[in-house]
C-alpha cells in the first residue's frame, strides 16, 4: 500500500516502512521503528508520516529520515494499547488537524496533530 507525497512514494512491508524519491526511482530511506505498520499517510504541511502500528501506537516518522520525528507525547497509544492500528486518515481542514485511526478492537480514535 502507497502513499504519495510530492515526488516522493511511501509504503510499508510488514516490518518496515519506506521512503523512495524521484517518483519510485529511488530509495531514500527504509525504517523498522514501527512495529508491524500500516499504510503509511504523508502529513505535507509537517514533513511527516502517520503510520499505525501493531503494537497499539500511532507514529510520526520525519518524511526525509524515516526516524521518530520527535514530537512531543508522540507515539500516541490508542485505547488500552492491546490492539493493532490501521491505517490512519488525516483532516487538515479542521482546526486544529486531526488524524483517525482505528484499531483492531473496534474503536476509532480521533487524535490532535500539530
């Protein structure tokens, strides 16, 4: 499963997720921080990337690097943090933006992204 950002391609295997540039060309990064992750959503106006994971947790991964992006309280663990999240959904026209995720215990959570 993709996500596209600008040129750039994000998708995740079931231990990593990746980066590739210049349109799929090239590999920019691949990271393993995430646990089991979901499709991956590119958050332009952050340089981030939202992935879900299975170890309960939702992620904010710097969209040049594929590390831990270093926000604060982030990964935020969703419900009792027993349950893999999904792929998350991004809404940068509320403010402020939220993203949604599910997990595989049937909750939907809405989380604050700033």
């Amino acid at each position: 499963d993709w996500a596209v950002g600008s040129d750039d391609l994000y998708f995740s295997t079931p231990n990593r997720v990746w980066s590739l540039e210049d349109a799929g060309s090239h590999l920019r990064w691949s990271s393993s921080v995430v646990s089991l992750p979901s499709t991956p959503v590119y958050l332009y106006s952050f340089g981030q990337v939202l992935v879900g994971s299975g170890d309960g947790r939702l992620y904010r991964l710097s969209a040049s690097t594929g590390a831990d992006a270093g926000v604060a309280s982030w990964p935020v663990t969703l419900g009792a943090g027993n349950a893999a999240v999904g792929s998350p959904a991004f809404d940068s026209t509320v403010t402020p933006a939220l993203a949604y995720a599910g997990t595989e215990s049937g909750g939907v959570y809405a989380v604050v992204v700033q």
